[in-house]
C-alpha cells in the first residue's frame, strides 16, 4: 500500500504570502511527487472546497482539501509557513495540514483521513512540535499512523 504520508511532503520555514500561493504550492508539490496530474485543477479543487465553508481552524491552523480526479493517491501535506496567510474567512493562518484525496475514494478514505488529522490537531503538545519542528523526520514520526488508514 501507498503511504498517505512521507517525509518528503512536510514542508518547514515556508515564505508564502497568501492562500492563493499556498494552493499552488500544494498543488505544485503533489504533480512534481507524481501523486497529482493537474495543478490547476487541483488549485480549483481547493477552492472549489472553501466555497462550501472556510478550512480554518482556530489556533492559525488550516485543514484545506480537495478531493479530485486528478489526484492519484491519497497524500496529506503539511505547511508550516513563516507569516500568518488571510485565510478564506479572514482568519490567519500560518500551519496547514492538507488533505488530497482521489475523486472516487469509494471507501471514504478522506472521511478517515479528516478524522484522524482533527485528532492530531487537537493535541497541544502535536501541533507545538510540528509549529517549532526544524525536521520533517520528527513530524512525520508523530503522523505515520495514517499510512494505516489506506
């Protein structure tokens, strides 16, 4: 099986400006790993997905996801960014963990995806070490359990 999530898709010290720059990032990360087969319609995905409501949470902390097609395998990506992005809402933000999942997904992977990250999220002790973490490896030791999922 695929692994949900890798190392090298935790993305520390990043310097975007704006949520627009983050879903192309994103987007951008997952073609170029060969997880992805269009950014644009990955970018318009995400969007797609924040019309329904904003995926900001408290605490600057996002959980953007598209659920498309053009995504190959289920990946969850994680941004931790220099300055704090105006969110859909207005909200800052400045730590994203987001969600691509394949547009079938007949099983309801991003379901159990979602509900595992939430869980994460909610540990103050998760998200101060993924806010300080200086290396992918540390973060992705804390999350590896999702690769159980698929």
């Amino acid at each position: 099986m695929d692994e949900v999530i890798v190392e090298k898709m935790i993305f520390l010290h990043q310097n975007l400006e704006s949520q627009q720059s983050v879903f192309r990032f994103l987007a951008e990360q997952l073609v170029e790993a060969g997880r992805g087969t269009s950014k644009d319609a990955l970018i318009e995905g995400f969007y797609d997905r924040e019309r329904e409501f904003s995926t900001a949470l408290n605490d600057k902390i996002a959980i953007p996801h598209c659920r498309h097609d053009a995504i190959k395998q289920a990946t969850v990506l994680i941004v931790q960014n220099e300055r704090d992005i105006p969110w859909t809402d207005g909200e800052p933000v400045n730590l994203m963990f987001a969600l691509m999942v394949p547009g079938g997904n007949e099983n309801q992977l991003h379901i159990r995806i979602l509900a595992q990250v939430a869980q994460l999220i909610m540990e103050d002790s998760f998200i101060e070490k993924v806010r300080s973490g200086q290396n992918p490896k540390d973060i992705f030791d804390e999350m590896k359990s999702l690769n159980e999922l698929g």
